[in-house]
C-alpha cells in the first residue's frame, strides 16, 4: 500500500496565533494579498457566561480521493503515489477554477496583480492555482512542514497515515468547524464521491 502522509490538529491546543499562518507564507514565499494556504477559522456557541471557541487551521488535506483532481480538466493537479501529497502544476493551469469549486476546504488558492505583479514565462495565465506542499522540500530534509515547526502549542503535527494513527489511537476524522467531506463548496454532492481528507484531529468538546 503506497505511503500517504497526514496532519494531526488538536484544537483544544490551539489559541488561535496565526503563526502556522505566517509561517507557511513565509517559507513559501507567498506575497501578502488574496492567497493564503492555511487559514484560521474561529466558530464561537453559547451565551454568556457560558461561552466556547473553536480554532481550525486547515490547508490543503491532501486527500485520499482528491476532489480538486477530479475536477480539473487540464491535469494541472496531480497526486504524487510516493507520498500521497496532492500538488500543483502551475504551468498548466488555466485559471478555470473548476478545483476552487470541488474542494471542501478552500485549499485552493490564486493570486492578484499585487501579489504577482510578473507573469512567469512558463505559466499560461497570469495568475495560476497554488496551495499547500505538504512542504515536501522541508521532508526531503528531514524538517517537520513549516506550519508544524512553528505552531508554539504543539497543536499540529504530521506523519504518515499509520504514524498518526499509532502515536494518537483516539484521534477522530472530524471536528467541529470541519467541512463536510463528501460535498463542494458550494453544498453540492461530489460526484468523486467523498475526499477522504489525509487529516485527524482531537476535537474540543
């Protein structure tokens, strides 16, 4: 069975920082402006006195059955079978937009005139699809992906599908703010059928 690698979240750990944010940016060198490979989204229940938050970090899940794949005639997105990391060819994009609509999860991303103010020569739109690398060049090195490296709780972690699984038995595939696996971004029922998403969690209660 190929090798699929996964996140690990614990969002009771996580106090909403933004440095698994900013950290992504920086050692990927995404400019400031529309794109963002990991977003922080906060849900809030109950009414004083009794209130709770609920902090997700989510990337790109570099799902089992990638929805964003499916959905994109040109090939420009592919699934490396060595790891099970979904990446980008931003060379064959076309700006379609098909992936944005499939993926539950808003992975991914395209940039604007200010953040990409030169087309590349290789690229055949201005502005092509980008997301989350699982940082495959940081695990080439051995380093932990750059969101894991700099999350100050420990809320993130990684490994492949049977690490986690070991190193957390009781992690779930679900928790509160997480999309609905099996349907687009606008509610629709894929026709891939469900992502399953490379990702496990220790939900807040």
């Amino acid at each position: 069975m190929a090798k699929q690698m996964a996140f690990y979240f614990d969002q009771n750990r996580c106090m909403g920082c933004h440095a698994c944010v900013v950290a992504c940016k920086d050692w990927n060198d995404v400019k400031p402006g529309k794109a963002s490979w990991r977003k922080l989204n906060v849900k809030e229940s109950g009414a004083f006195p009794d209130v709770k938050v609920f902090n997700l970090v989510l990337s790109c899940n570099h799902c089992a059955n990638p929805a964003c794949t499916a959905a994109c005639p040109v090939g420009a997105i592919y699934k490396r079978k060595e790891d099970g990391i979904v990446i980008v060819d931003r060379d064959k994009c076309q700006n379609i937009r098909s992936c944005a609509v499939a993926c539950p999860y808003g992975a991914p991303q395209f940039g604007d005139d200010k953040s990409e103010p030169v087309k590349k020569a290789s690229w055949a739109v201005k502005h092509p699809v980008q997301k989350c690398t699982f940082c495959w060049d940081r695990l080439d090195d051995g380093l932990a992906p750059s969101c894991v490296a700099a999350c100050p709780q420990r809320a993130l972690d990684f490994g492949t599908v049977e690490e986690i699984s070991a190193k957390y038995p009781t992690a779930q595939r679900t928790a509160v703010g997480m999309p609905d696996s099996t349907k687009d971004s606008n509610g629709n029922t894929l026709t891939s059928g469900d992502t399953v998403p490379s990702i496990f969690f220790k939900p807040k209660n």
